[in-house]
C-alpha cells in the first residue's frame, strides 16, 4: 500500500517539491541557475526603471520620429507607451479608459466617506467625539476629587501624628 500522491486524497499532493541533491554538483548547479535568474531579474526591472524615467523626458524627440510614419505611426506611439509601463500602470492606464464598475464605485465611496468621518471627528464635530469628551472630563473630575481627598487624608493623619507627639512629652 503506496502513499497516495494524487489530486483529490488527505494529503493533498501536487504540491510544490522541495529541491532534494543528491550531489554538490547538484547543488551548484541548481545555485548557478538561481543566481542567472536573479541577474536576468535584475536587468529587466532595472531597464523597465530606464523606460519609466526616460518617458517622461523623450516624450517629443520620439513623438517627430514616429510622426513622420504616417497614419500608423499614432497607433505605434500609444502602443509603445504601453509597452514602457509595469503591469499595475497598465492596468491604471486601461482602467482609466473603462467606467468604474458598482463595486469600484462602492469602495471609492466608502473610503470618501470614511475620510469625511475622520475629518469630522478630528475638528470635534462628531457624537462619538462628544462623548469621548465628556467621559474624559467626568475622568478629569473624578481624579481630582480623589487627590483632593487623599491630600486631605493626608494632613489629616498629619495633623493626628503631631497631636500624638504633643500628648507624649
């Protein structure tokens, strides 16, 4: 009886194998491969970085060399804009272009309404506030009554102490 390694049993299978050597070769090349990766990785987020910055500023030399195509060069422009962007721009770019959608629309004013509030509360204008308030001022009272008391406690003992002192002699 073998261990079920298949899609719908207990222990779930088709998971994520863990790298097993069986040799340092192994090893090194398995670090080598990592290590490509991670250079190729770099390279690419750093020429994506070099087409973001350099967007903005090359906007009107690349803008005569493209206009001199004809009709389609205008196509190519938008399109090498696109192509510039990370995957989040583009989608900003493209959602941009779309209506919002009820749920966008629920969240937006969620998080409008939400500020509002903070706002609200902030200069002091909400009930919550008020409350807060009032309980802070009934605190305030409370433990000033109660250092009044033990300062009177206080001198009361004092006072006691020296009496005590007096009727000794």
């Amino acid at each position: 009886m073998g261990r079920d390694k298949g899609k719908f049993n207990k222990r779930g299978g088709r998971g994520a194998t863990r790298f097993q050597a069986t040799s340092a070769e192994e090893i090194e090349q398995r670090n080598n491969r990592i290590a490509q990766f991670d250079e190729n990785r770099a390279k690419r987020r750093a020429e994506e970085d070099e087409n973001e910055g350099g967007e903005g500023g090359g906007g009107a030399a690349g803008g005569g060399a493209e206009g001199a195509e004809g009709a389609g060069g205008a196509g190519g422009n938008v399109e090498n804009k696109m192509e510039g962007m990370s995957l989040n721009q583009r989608e900003e770019a493209e959602s941009s272009e779309q209506p919002m959608t009820r749920k966008q629309r629920e969240e937006a004013d969620k998080a409008r309404k939400a500020a509002e509030y903070r706002r609200r509360h902030e200069l002091g204008l909400t009930e919550e506030y008020k409350r807060d308030m009032e309980k802070l001022a009934e605190v305030k009272r409370r433990r000033e009554e109660a250092k009044k008391k033990a300062q009177a406690e206080k001198e009361m003992a004092e006072a006691m102490e020296s009496d005590r002192k007096r009727w000794q002699k």
